[in-house]
C-alpha cells in the first residue's frame, strides 16, 4: 500500500540526481533509440516447465454476430443464464465444502493412525522401530503425492494462488484448472499433509475451488463435456473469471471456514477486477461452503468420523476464550509487528532463493524432482522424531484438566519418552498434525507449557523446513508454515516479555502468526478478518490491525509479497493495479515505435495475404482499415477507416471453415451468421497448422467485416503509459490500439498495437534503460 | 444484480417487437436525426432548492506543470503525504466515533427524562397533561431540528446518502460537507430523534462522517482552514474522495457497530470506484470508530453518561441470544424474503410519490416546510400517545426475570395505564425510543410478550409514519423506520406461523427487518454483514442469505432501490455501472452528432477568442488544437493535431492572471511555472465575470500548450455508448473525446466531446425515442 501512495503522488526525487541536464532531456527528447526493440516473450513457467501463455479476452467483441446474437436472445435464455449462474454459485460451494471436509477426513485419520503407531512403539521403548515405522510411511506418503504432481499434472505442485491470481488478471495457463489437476491436487494434498510435510492445505484448497468451478462452467473435463445447451452461455472468457472467483473465495472459506474472510481475500488478493454481483455471488459460495462444513462437524461430533475426525475440521478453534489487553501493551504489539515484517521480508528473500535453486534441480528431470521431494520427507522425519530427544521431561501441572501426559496423536501433553507423571514440550509441537501443533501453540492460559529451549528448537527447525519444503513437487500451501513460524515466535516473545505485559502467550501467538502472514503476504484486511473470524473477538480487532498495518508496511519496504516474487520467478506477466511513477514520462507513441511495425489487413482481403499474415506473425489480432470516402471535406485521395480489430482465432475459424469469396465484395451479416455460430466464436482456436489451402483458393477474397470487432479501445499516440495502463486494466482489455494524434491523407490510422506484454514495467524496462535509472529501486 | 445479469448477455427480445424490418434497419442506418439534440442539463436538486452542479476531475492533469511538479517532489514530501493519509483516516474514525456516542447519548437522555415525566403523570391518571407535555417536548424539538435545516443548512436534510453516493461518483454537489450543514445534521439529528420521529440518526452519521472527512481533509471550513502546508496535498478531487468513503463507512460503523460491514456498505452501497489500498484505509477508520465505541461503553456501564446513557450505545445487542432453526424452516424463511421484498418495493413506490408531494409543498417556502415538519410531529405524538389506550392490558409473566411492570423509558414492560401485574405492551412499543422498539422486538423467548391486535396497530402506524416523516425538513435516516416496519411484520408473521415452526419470533423480527431493508435498499452483502455483525451467530449466515437474496431480487422485478429512486428524483446524474443493453446499438459518433458541434481552442490562442468561448459557451473543456507536420506522408496540407485538452477553469486562471503574450510564440515550461502553482491549479475556479480585460488585452495571445492536459481519453466514433460508458465510469473520467475513425487531411481530430451527461440512459433515451421502445421498462 505504501508503494502505490507513493506511485500516486509521483515521488522520484532521484530522478534529477544525474549529470548534465536529464530533465529537459527526458521532457523534449523522444527516450526511444532507433534499435531499441520491445521484446514480449508469450512464455512462462507452469507447473515445472515453460509453457506457451495467452492473454485472455475479457473484452465483449462486439462484431456483427454478436450484434445479432444478442439480440435475438429471448428472456427466456437470460432467466436461464440467471438461473445457472446461482446455481453453479451454490455447486462450487457445495463441492469445494464436500472436498475439503474430505481432505481433513482424509488427513486426521491417516495422520492419526501413523501417529498411534509410533507411540505404541514409543511406549514399548522401541525407539528405531518407531522411527523406522514414521520415516516409512511419512516416506510412502510423499512419494504417492510426489509422484502423481511429476507423473500426471506438474500444474498441481505449488499453492496455485499465484496462477490463479495470474488467470483473473488475465492471462491464460494451460492445464491449470483441468480435471486431472485437480485430482492430483486432492489426492496429493492428503498424502503431503498426512506425511507431516511443513506445509498446508489451504492454498491448494484455494486452487481446487477454483478447478471445480471451472470444470462446473465448461460442464466436464476438456474430453467429457456435458453438451448441456443452457452450459454454452459460460463458454467465454467473461463468465469463467467470474466462476474461478467464487471458487477461490469458497477454497479460503473452507481452508478456514471464514465466509467473509473468503470473499475479501478475493477481493483484496485475488481478483483484478470486481463488481458488487460478484460481491454477492461469491458470499452465496462461502455461505454454501459454511453450511457443509458445519454439517459434517456436528456428523462428526456425533463420532461418525473415525477415530481421527474431529481435530480437521475445527482448526485453531479460539473463539471461545478472552483474551484481555491494556493500553500499556501497545509497545509489545508493535514489537511483534516490526519482527513479523522484518521476519516475513526475510523469508520471502531467502524462498526466492531457494526455488531459484530448486529451479536448477527440478530441471535435471522427473526423478531428481521425486528424489528432492523423498529427501526432504526424510530430513522432516527424522527431524521431527529425533529433535524431542533433546528436550527435557516437564511434570504434569495438576491444576489443569487435560489427561497428561497422553500418547498418540489427540491429546496436548505428549508423553513420549518421558516417564508418568511428565510429558515431553517438544514432542507435543512435532509428533502431531500441524494443524494440532498450531491449536497447542494458540492455546491460552498455559504459559508453562512449552519451555524456551523447546520453543527455539521449534521454531529454527520450521523456519528451515518452511524455506526448503515449498518448491518440491507436491501441492503445497503457504498459510501454514507462516502460521506455525509466526506462533512460535510469537509465543517465544510472549515467553519473553513475562511479566511485563498482561497479554496472554496464546494471544501473542495469534499476533505472531498474522504478523508472519502480513509480512510475508502482505494481505492485510482478508487477514483481519479471518484472524476475527477464529478469535471471535471484536475486541482483539484493533490490535490485530495495528500489527498487521506495521508488518505490512515494514515488510514492503524490503520486497514485494511472495505471491508476487512467485509470479515474477515464473514469468507471467502479471499486470499491477498501479503504474510506476515513471510511467507519466514516456508516451504509448513512444512504445509502439519500439515495436515492429504493426500489420492490417484489408476489409475485404485475399486468402493468400491471410495465410501469409498468420504465418508469419505470432500476433494474435490484426486492425482492419478501408479506404474511406470523405464527402464533407472532398480530398478523399488517401483516406483511410480503421474498421476495427480481428482476432487470429476467429481467421483461423474462417480458414478452416473456407468461407472464401470468388470476388471481391462485402457480405450481408445473415451470409456468415448460419456459418459461425457465437458460442463457437468464443472457443479459442489459434492451430492453424493443419489447414491446407489450395492455390486456387489461395486467390480467392474474404469479407472480414462480420467477424471484425468494431468498437475496440483506442488512446492517441501522445498517452502516457500511466494511463494507458490504468485504462488496459481497469477495463480488462487483450489489445488496445494507438491512433496517430495528427489527421492527414495518406497515414495509418493504427500506429501500434499495445498488449499486455508491452505495458509491463519489466519489459519497459529493458527497451527504455534510461527510465530505470529514474525507477528509484522498486521493481525487483 | 438480476439487472445487471440481464445487461450482460444482452437479453431485450422484444427488440425486433415491431413492425417492418427494425433489425436491418438499426444495423445499418444510423439512429440520429438531424433535428434531435442531446440535451443535458447542469441543474439538480440539492437540499431544497436546484441548484447548479459540477462533475469532479478524478482524471489525472497530465499537463507541463503537474509533470514538473512531481518530478520535483522529494522523498520527504511523499511521506508526508502517507503520513497525513493515515492520520486522517485516524482522525476521520476518531471524530466520527465521538460524534456518534455524542448523539446517542443526547438522545438517550433527552429522550429519557422526556419519557419519564409522561410516565410520572400516568401513573397519577394525568392523562391530558401527559399528553400536553409530550406533544410540545416533541413538537420543540422537531421545531429546532427543522428551523435550522431550513433556514442554515437545507442539505442536512434528509439522509445525505445519496448525495454522497453520488459525489463518490464524480457529481459535486454544493455545500454538502460544510461545517454548517454538519452542525446542523448533529444537532438536527439529536432534536429530530429525540422528538420521537419514525427517523433514524444512521444515515445522518453516515453523512456526518463524509463531512467530518471533507473539513479534515481541507483542514477546516471553507473560510476558516489551516495553512498548513501538508494539508495542500489533499487539496484535489482524488483525495478528497477517498476520504469522504473512509468517512462514509465510518459513519455506517458508529452506527451499527459493525467494523466489517461499514467497510462492505461503503465499497457496496456507496463507493463508485475501489482500489484495495482503500479498503485497508476505511478498515482503519472503522477499527478506530470501534475502539471509541467499545471505550464509552465502558465508560456508561460504570455509570457515568446520565440517567439514560447505556441503552444508546448498545444498540440492537441480539448477540448472546442462541437462535435454533430447522431445515423445514425453509418455508417460512423463503415467504419472509419474499413478502420483504414486496413490502420493500411498495415502500420505495409509495415514498417515490409521497416525496413528489413533498416538493410541491416544499417549493411554497420555508415556512411551508417547519409546519410540514410540526403537523408530522404532532400527528406522531398523539398516535403515539393515544394508541396505546386502544391496547388490552395484559398481565405479567412471573416465569421472566425482568421487572413487571415498568414506568418511565427504561424496562421491557410498560405499564401505562393498567394495573399492577399488568403491561400494555402497544406502550411498550411506542412510549419508547425507535432503539429501544427494536430492540423489543428483536427480543428472543418472548413469544406471548406482544398480542397479534397491538402488532397490526404498530406495523400499519410505523408504514404510516414511515413514508410521510421521511421527506420532512429534518436530518432523517431511512435504516431505523424499515427496520422498525420489518421487524414488525417479521414478529406477526411469527406469530402467525405459530406452532408451524421453531423458529423464535425474535429471530422472525430479525429476518423481517433484513428482508424489508434488502426489498428496499437493495443492499446484500453489506447487509448480510452487518446482521451478522449484529448477531454475532455464524449459524444465521444461511437463512440470512437467503431471505436477502429472495427479497432483493423480488424488490428489483418492480423498481430501482430508493436511493436510485431519490437520486432520480433529485436529477443528480449518476453513472450506472452496467450499461442498458440497447447501449451496444447506438455509437458515440451518432451521440456527438447530436450534440451542438464541439469547440476548440488552438495552441496559441487570441485573449479575445477565449474570452468569447468562455462567455458564449457553457463547456468545461475545450480541445486544444495545433497544426501539423507530417514530413513521412508528405501531404502537410490541411493536416491537424490534437494537443490535448484545457478546462475552463484554467482558462479562467490565464485570463485572471493576465498571463499575456504579445506575440502569438510557444512558450517554455519554466515560464508558467512561477505563475500556476500546482495547488493552485487543483482548486476549481470558474467565476468569470468579474475579469476585465483591455481592448488592448484582447488582441493578444495565450500560449495553451503548457496548461493543456496532454493525455486526455480518446474513443473512436464507432466505439459503442455501452463500451464508451463502461470506460468513463471505470476510469472516472470528467470528459472523453471522441475521434474520427477516418484519417483524412482536413478533417477534425475531434468530432465531439462526451461528458457524463451525455452518457446517462435517461437522457440518451429523451434525443433517441426509438431506443426508448427497445429498453423493456427498464428505467423508472
């Protein structure tokens, strides 16, 4: 938030800070140098490998058919659109609750039984079998989930947030939101979890909610598709940002069961565009998510869940204690949200790092990806069985209620291999779900709990497991281990502030860990308001708030958040809400005249010129000019008309369809209509490699009037790029062409065309290096 | 948003309706006829009175000296200005939230020692005199709250909502968040309440913090501010409004104590445009309006507010309440939506004509409107007073606690005239605060407290009240008067349903409410939130949802939401987010073409020639035009530029500066900039009748070029008003250019000029008639 205050009112005080002359330099002389080219790469990384990324078109193509399309739509289609819209609202919460009361099922009773066993042979004193017994299924559990991420769906491996992120922002990666994506993701995601691996399940929660609604939209998978008429209204770019909103917002409502946490996450990290219908659209989700989740918690409070179920489902339940804090506890609050920030910085640092070396390995092939994912299941498993070994047996407190000390997996007092009478602190944190380990650290009113030593020990373990673990390829989510670092620093301020504060150590916990989260992540009002829709407590709001407000903008002042970093690391050209500052100095004209020069076509054109277009460009639209009668002004000689914009996709249909003209004429809208149904239009379809096209048809003509979209947005070639950003994002646009600010005979009226890839300030960059001297270090 | 859906896919099939051949005929023909215009008029209903309004430049400057200026600014500068943001987002809750405790409090007391000195001459059978002091307590106070509306501060009339919604959309309106009109709303607020209206003080605080933002923000009343200079960065129409929302749901937060639901009022109901740094920003407004809340009540239970201090601030505290439902609930609650919203949109019909009359009678003068306010007050009191006789006594419960019965305004159970043991429990409805008769009624396990006859009274007196107290010249809030209604039915309805359900009729009362106010207001989420907020019961979420959503979506198939309808009514031109769908078959050429041609300036401009603009036109821009070289082309003859864009007020700024040339030359940046001040140029100066210029003046020149904004929107003709629309409001523009799709020497580089007028359905639909019998009622 800082860094877009400081965009808005400018702010590069540096900029002038150069020899000679550079401000009238900057404000008269064009930046462009003639052999400065804007390059725009259409590739990024998803999953593990480079893939081919599309911009998506969220633009309403009003061409003719179009035109015509909706205008015959009866009331009758709307109410059904209408209709459809809710109730896939309704099905995407409705199976994304189903799905992640699954997964907690799935995860308590797996982890539960393991966790039994390995106590039973603790008590036994059989401490290798013990161990021998955790390392083989921990082991056996990430393979399934590893192999499966390598095997069938890399898009599967990682949180997903930030493609999710990417796709509403408006680029397209493929086999992100499939059908075997997402059954590896559940899958995967119950045995990375189960296996005890430092990482969660809310963030592929969050990119199975949004699986199911896509695969809801399309109505099956890519190969099984319900041919539902009434599914084909959703076959558009349009419908299906909206539908992947609302199964993001329901995957944060389910990861933790926050409804209204989950449609501000939405809102605040998600999405890039946002209308009050969506607003509504996606509470009825997390309303729906809320309601199935709540059911199976009274099924499984009735004990119908296993022997496991309970614990899933009601994760970091502290609604019901208070917390009390005075003024004078302002100090420690703003301590804990410094630490968080400078901490949350840090990590971010250092996980870029560590992917840019996992980079490395994972390129290496399908085995050293499985083989890093084993080495690091094994590293945590003997971590987590050896490290208790060092803590030293504390005596039960008789005062408090709880059975200790307790073995197995439920229970807080883990006995270990501590006589009766004592339990072992540390063993409670590791030999546990984390889920578990968070609930022990949140706890209130048991400040003896946990020593000091076991609580280092905690914390240096999971901040090194939290570095190493993320970019294996498993699903993982990133929630998580901040939380569990986040509590146990917390709790470890808390321990050592002592007596000088009245706040309890599980509130300073809660704070620890949304501090992390700020810091990290930089949300700030979608995590107030999960953090108080678990604590329950109006009260803890402002406090909260301070500390996320402090981190957050501690934390930005180092780097940007890690969904960002991930982001940049994979290359999807993510574009930001606000321009840099020195964006106001360089002009869309300036842009287009680093890029080659733009290629259009004729309204009426020649096939063969078509194929020779699409051949050689990869461009994805092309303008269509006429020649234009002026009758007002009589010098008609060289005026041109730009028409509009075609899409390649909608040639290559015109190509594949041979609708080819044998003179050169316009066409009538009804002639095309029969031949190009809308929702066909809509499909995406650029493969145009096995179109064979005679020579003879090679000479024939197309009218491409019908198909071109008349209306496309337009800025004069003195824009500046600030705003031409501000417009290409705030309106969701594919391409956005530039006109020439002067009227003569005999120009072009299209001199550019502006897409994604060129308004990013990375590419900028690279085309304009004298502008980043000027940047004052903001783009990483 | 069943609106808005219907936009979407298009869906107005009786388009083709009529006879002949319409569909060829609107896609190849153009729509306009010469003889039609497009009328806009500048003139609105402010307060009382029309008076003349002014759209808002959120558009960024981008001429010579605002690019100067923030290359200039340094890194200290920014921080103050991020600095000052916070702290007036601070202030703004800080303010807010005492202001709100102060109204509450007056009201209580007032309210309170008025109600006991009733309750003190029933029980000595005075019953005339109980009535004559009630009456002229009433009438007193509803006389002050009414005089100084009228006579100081006719804009603190009324709720100030939609007013402030349509500021945030680029309308300003004069004197609407002066310190005058705020005093007057506080005061009026205090009087009009505590007189015992069917009006709410929710929607007067909302405006009261919209005003507390604006004075903060330009650091005091328009005579009287603070020479700060830090404050200068706040001086412009982006900041301002951002503040305004940060006080909007500030507002809406002291009034429901819902942090998170003012947040979602504001970006919901009241907010045009959202970024997320915003929503963080009012989030910390509101979390600071709790604190101040939260401290005052701990203050008034220790005793210290008055006699009557506690019940203000607590208002409608339902949360320690369990409520139980069933699945076959659902029946019941589906009815209550659907009944809600009926009654909600026959409320907002019904007002619509009631405000009608009102203004007939309000144009009379301002005496017209105080005995207006009187005989609505009278009127109030003696139903108050007097319908309560027609009440059976009913004999108190011993099973409840409380105590039975009570004199005087506190306690649940009033006794009026009965006897010992007995209640009247109409009194304990009307012979109260609004508050506390919601709070009545929300009041859970108390299902024989209210009898069905004293229900009917109640209800059919508050519909009564409710649509003839609302226009009259006083602060008044439409919340409390639905809420009161809503709950009324929702608890007969209860009733009714008797054994049918489990339903409590408390939670019947609540669900009531909701649904009324969604049938009404046709808010949803924020709603939702804030009855949650309210409630404090995650469980209710569901049905909560559902009602909502039955009733908002029956009030929309018969009318626009009743902010819509007054802002309609008040002529303020407001920009839909969704475009009509018969926008897509109408371009922005065939809309400029029906406007008078537009004017332009060239880039050096005869004094005389400008002087002539400004006084013979109205527009508050002009184009700048400039001749032009084209070397490549070749063909320079007749070529033209467009430059930019000037505002008048710029204009003025030149003429009044006497900023002369004596020669027609360009000149160079650093000479303006001594002369026009950045924050100068933000400020909005249009008065231009009190500049003489010399006949010797007039013949010279003014350099444009270093005033004009470079950068301004452009469309081409062909672009379609639909898209045009969704431009102009996503970007929060002021004007757009449009441009000829034509490239041709000769021709203008502008053929029109949009500005939000132009592009409003209702006045489209006045100059293009044909259009009107396409759109299927959907305007009112």
């Amino acid at each position: 938030m800082v860094e877009e205050d400081l965009n808005q009112i400018g702010g590069n005080s540096n900029y002038n800070g150069e020899g000679g002359d550079p401000e009238s330099n900057t404000l008269n002389q064009p930046l462009v140098k003639a052999n400065r080219t804007l390059s725009s790469t259409p590739l990024a990384l998803v999953g593990a490998k480079v893939s081919h990324i599309e911009s998506l078109d969220y633009e309403i193509n009003e061409n003719d058919l179009f035109k015509h399309d909706w205008r015959k739509r009866s009331k009758a289609q709307v109410l059904q659109y209408v209709f459809l819209k809710w109730t896939l609202a309704c099905l995407v919460g409705l199976f994304t609750g189903l799905i992640a009361t699954l997964i907690n099922l799935a995860v308590e009773n797996i982890a539960g039984y393991k966790l039994l066993a390995v106590g039973h042979f603790l008590t036994q004193e059989r401490y290798v079998t013990g161990l021998m017994v955790l390392v083989g299924a921990n082991l056996g559990l990430t393979l399934v989930a590893s192999v499966l991420c390598v095997c069938f769906a890399p898009t599967a491996a990682g949180p997903g947030i930030p493609e999710i992120k990417a796709y509403l922002n408006g680029v397209d990666t493929p086999n992100m939101f499939g059908a075997t994506t997402m059954i590896v993701k559940i899958v995967g995601s119950i045995g990375a979890v189960a296996a005890g691996l430092d990482l969660g399940k809310e963030g592929p929660l969050v990119h199975i909610g949004s699986c199911i609604a896509s695969l809801l939209g399309q109505g099956g998978t890519d190969n099984h598709r319900i041919k539902w008429r009434w599914l084909r209204y959703f076959n558009n770019d349009r419908d299906r940002r909206d539908l992947i909103t609302c199964g993001s917002a329901a995957g944060v409502c389910a990861a933790f069961r926050s409804p209204v946490g989950g449609v501000l996450f939405a809102l605040e990290e998600v999405a890039t565009w946002w209308r009050s219908a969506l607003l509504w659209r996606t509470f009825f989700s997390t309303a729906v998510v809320v309601v199935v989740l709540r059911e199976f918690i009274e099924i499984c409070n009735s004990g119908k869940c296993g022997l496991f179920g309970k614990g899933g489902l009601i994760m970091f339940d502290v609604s019901h204690v208070t917390y009390t804090y005075h003024v004078t506890d302002i100090i420690p609050v703003m301590l804990i949200g410094v630490i968080g920030g400078i901490l949350g910085s840090l990590y971010n640092h250092l996980l870029h790092k560590v992917l840019r070396l996992y980079n490395l390995i994972n390129e290496k092939g399908k085995i050293h990806k499985v083989l890093l994912s084993l080495t690091v299941s094994l590293f945590t498993s003997v971590c987590l069985y050896g490290l208790p070994f060092l803590a030293k047996c504390k005596p039960c407190d008789p005062s408090i209620d709880e059975i200790c000390p307790t073995n197995g997996r439920s229970g807080n007092f883990k006995q270990f291999h501590c006589p009766k009478g004592y339990y072992n602190d540390l063993a409670t944190l590791l030999l546990t779900t984390n889920d578990d380990a968070v609930r022990n650290l949140f706890s209130s009113n048991t400040p003896n709990e946990f020593g000091m030593g076991s609580l280092w020990i905690f914390f240096v373990l999971y901040c090194i497991l939290g570095l190493f673990t993320f970019g294996i390829a498993t699903p993982s989510g990133l929630f998580l281990p901040i939380i569990l670092m986040g509590a146990a620093y917390g709790r470890m301020l808390g321990a050592a502030m002592g007596s000088y504060t009245s706040i309890d150590q599980g509130l300073y916990a809660v704070l620890g860990a949304a501090a992390l989260m700020a810091g990290s992540m930089r949300m700030t009002v979608s995590l107030c308001v999960i953090f108080l829709e678990l604590t329950n407590n109006l009260l803890l709001l402002p406090i909260t708030m301070i500390v996320l407000l402090i981190a957050k903008t501690v934390g930005d002042s180092f780097n940007p958040s890690i969904y960002d970093i991930i982001l940049h690391l994979k290359g999807l050209p993510f574009l930001e809400a606000n321009p840099e500052p020195w964006m106001r100095n360089l002009t869309v004209g300036e842009l287009g005249d680093a890029k080659p020069p733009v290629v259009t076509l004729q309204g009426v054109e020649k096939v063969s010129n078509i194929v020779d277009v699409l051949k050689n460009t990869t461009h994805n639209a092309f303008p269509v000019l006429d020649e234009a009668e002026v009758p007002q002004v009589g010098l008609a000689t060289g005026a041109t008309e730009l028409h509009g914009l075609i899409l390649r996709a909608h040639l290559v249909k015109v190509l594949k369809k041979r609708w080819f003209l044998t003179e050169k004429r316009r066409t009538e809208e009804w002639e095309v209509r029969e031949k190009f149904p809308w929702d066909e239009l809509a499909e995406r379809e650029d493969n145009f490699d096995d179109v064979a096209i005679t020579s003879a048809e090679m000479e024939m003509y197309v009218d491409l009037h019908p198909l071109t979209n008349t209306t496309p947005y337009t800025v004069m070639e003195n824009m500046s790029v600030a705003k031409a950003l501000v417009l290409f994002r705030q309106v969701g646009l594919r391409h956005l062409l530039i006109v020439p600010k002067i009227q003569a005979s005999g120009m072009c009226p299209v001199v550019g065309i502006l897409t994604r890839q060129d308004l990013r300030a990375y590419n900028i960059l690279q085309a304009f290096p004298l502008l980043e001297k000027s940047k004052g270090g903001k783009t990483h």
